[in-house]
C-alpha cells in the first residue's frame, strides 16, 4: 500500500540530501524501511542507530507503522561546541 508521506531533513542529512523537505509517495511500511530505503538512494551516511525520528511532531520507534499523510522528521545528532 502506498502512503504520502511529508519528510523533513536536518543538518547533515539535509547537505546529503541536497534540500530541507520532500514528499513522497512510498510503499514502506515503517520509518526503518523508508530511511533504509532513502540512505541508499540519496547515499546517507549516517547509520539509524545514529539518528532519531519524529512522526507528527512527537518522537517515535523506527518500526512504528507510516500512515498516509504522516509528517515524518530524521533527526541526525547535533554537534557543537
């Protein structure tokens, strides 16, 4: 089943994926498969253990189930100094 799913990206995935926001039509189930499936296409670098995710402005599991329509944020970790 293929669901409409408004993605955000920051810092570093936002440089690799060369803009701040998409939305995609994806048959991915879950965060887990749609990033494994977006690290591949856009070359990510950073591995899932390394980021967070957010769906609907609250954080979620990787194997929560994607509905149409979601707004679904990667939150790479933060650096600074």
């Amino acid at each position: 089943m293929e669901r409409t799913i408004h993605v955000q990206y920051f810092a570093l995935l936002r440089e690799q994926r060369g803009q701040s926001e998409e939305t995609l039509r994806t048959g991915a189930p879950t965060p887990k498969t749609l990033y494994a499936q977006l690290k591949k296409d856009y070359r990510f670098t950073l591995p899932e253990e390394s980021v967070r995710v957010s769906i609907n402005d609250r954080f979620a599991d990787w194997h929560s189930e994607l509905k149409s329509g979601d707004r679904l944020v990667f939150l790479p970790p933060v650096s600074g100094g």
